[in-house]
C-alpha cells in the first residue's frame, strides 16, 4: 500500500469516527428507501444498533414515521439535487425519540429539526440521500414556554380576574367594534345589561367573599347561557354586559330569560350560609339613531332600570318611543 493510500484511509478512519460520533442523527438511504448508515446519535436514541437497521427498510423498522409525506419530501431531493429541510414547528420530529435532559425533561420527546440532503456518486448521480436530525428540545420548550406565558399575559390581559368573563376594558372596546360593524353593514345585534338584585344585601350578610361566589356563579351562568360568537364582559362590580351577534331583541329577550331562569332556581352555597338570589336585566338592539356605542349602553340600561322599577327579578326591552 501507497503512503497515499495509507494517508487516505485513514483520513477515512478519521472521518467515520467523525460520522459516528458527532451529536446529531446520521441516516443514510438508498433510492428504495433502505438505510445505510446508522450513525451513534441514532443508536442511543431509538435504542436500535446498526446491526438492527442497516439494509432495514426505513417505513418497515419506523411505521409511525409518516410515509407519504416523507416519500414526497425524498423524491423531491432525489429529482431535483437539492436539499430540502423541516423544523420542529412544521413536524414537531421526524423520529419519535424521548427527551432525556433534564432540562428539557417536561417535554414528552426530542424536537428536530431536520436536512435531507442529495449525496452524488462519482458519476454525479444521486443514488442516496442523507438525514441530519438535529436536537432542538431545549430551544423549542423555551420558545413554547414563553408563547405560553404571552398567551397567559395576554389573556390575563382582557379578562376579569373574578369571573374570567372580558374586563371592562375589552369588552367596551369589542362592544366599539360591533357599534362599526353595524355602521358598517347593517346588521342587527342585541345588548343585555344586568345587575344582580340587592346585592348590598347579600355583601351585608355574608360578607364579602360570599359576595364574591355570588358574582363567580352568575358570570358562570351567562357564559353557559351564550354562543361562543357573543361576548360577556364584567362591566363592574355586580354589573354585567353581554354582546349578542346578529340578534333582534326579542332573540335576546329569550336569551335573558333563560340567564333569569337558571339564576332564580340557583342556590350558592358558601360556608354555612346557601344563598339564593335574583337578577334584572335590561335590553336593546342597536339603533341607527346611536351615534355611539355608549347611547347603546344607556338604552339597555334604561332597560335594566324598567325592569327593576316592575319588581326586579325581570327582563325589559328598551322601547326607545316610551317616554322616560
């Protein structure tokens, strides 16, 4: 053997240790899909040794990986000569390993990101690609834990933290936006506004934290009581506004009832004391003659206060032709 040769295997010696031992996943695979090369990184993390997968075709030894997709992706970098690549954010993995860094020990699995590459023969023809998998766990868990916390930030944001329902300020701010749909098109929605009747009392006799299961309860009802279209808001304290999409007031006036209903029969429980209690609502659907969205809060309110002025316990539309 030539001192070129000998310099030449083992530049190759040095090379496949490189292959074997480097930290990302190496596979290897014919035109037929059959795997080649198995390098380390893939060994310890599927736990299978070359041994067991080399000459293995790769859907056969891997039938969760999605085979179609991957077929299409292949193909593409065989025809074409060009590399083609995949994040965790497209495919969460390619290869369903366990994430075993503590770290990144609340994840269920590694994360990869993945390059399929051509690999030309001595001819300048590609007869196999190569897959890079890249360990990305540790990037993609702080990536979602911090979109997790802005989702949290962000709906903290707009909801009340009593009740969960939308604050005041979302909810007049998506009340402003329904006032311009309106404006806009046409189309008919419905206020309700209600108040839970002689709440005073109840902070009197219970207390205040009582006071503070009545008002949780009564959010609960109307959020159970409304289409995911329609938006619920604490408007303050014991008050509550609630948005009804493409709704005339009679459509609200059974949505009302339904909300006086469920709380008449309702029976809060706190401590000792069961407390039961009523609500007044008032309605209005939007008018042309509002020339802004608080003209439509007071009409509802108008509403509210007929129904308390009739006995309380009730729900009024809002005729804007009666006399006040």
């Amino acid at each position: 053997m030539s001192q070129d040769q000998e310099i030449g295997l083992k530049d190759f010696h040095w090379m496949m240790d490189v292959l074997q031992f480097i930290d990302v996943g190496l596979v290897i695979l014919d035109k037929k899909f059959n795997i080649q090369l198995w390098n380390a990184f893939m060994q310890n993390h599927s736990a299978l040794a070359p041994s067991d997968v080399l000459g293995e075709n790769l859907f056969k030894t891997f039938p969760e990986l999605p085979e179609a997709w991957f077929r299409r992706k292949a193909n593409s970098v065989f025809s074409l000569r060009n590399s083609a690549f995949t994040t965790w954010e497209q495919r969460p993995y390619l290869f369903r390993f366990q994430s075993y860094r503590p770290i990144t020990s609340i994840a269920d699995y590694m994360y990869q990101n993945s390059t399929i590459i051509p690999l030309k023969d001595t001819n300048g023809e590609v007869q196999h690609i190569c897959i890079i998998i890249y360990d990305v766990t540790e990037a993609a868990v702080n990536r979602l834990q911090m979109q997790a916390a802005n989702a949290q930030l962000e709906r903290l944001s707009r909801t009340d933290g009593l009740t969960g329902l939308l604050n005041r300020k979302t909810w007049e701010f998506e009340l402003e936006n329904e006032f311009k749909r309106f404006s806009r098109y046409g189309q008919i929605s419905s206020l309700i506004m209600f108040d839970i009747d002689h709440f005073k009392r109840i902070n009197d006799n219970y207390g205040h934290p009582a006071g503070d299961e009545v008002i949780r309860q009564t959010a609960s009802i109307a959020q159970n009581c409304i289409r995911e279209v329609d938006r619920a808001g604490r408007y303050g304290g014991e008050e509550f506004g609630i948005i009804l999409n493409n709704t005339p007031p009679e459509g609200a006036k059974v949505v009302a009832e339904r909300i006086r209903e469920k709380i008449q029969g309702l029976t809060v429980t706190y401590e000792e004391f069961e407390i039961n209690f009523t609500v007044s609502l008032g309605i209005s659907g939007i008018e042309t003659t509002f020339s802004e969205p608080t003209h439509w809060i007071d009409a509802a309110d108008k509403g509210l206060y007929q129904a308390k002025r009739s006995g309380r316990n009730n729900s009024v539309i809002h005729d804007p032709q009666q006399p006040e």
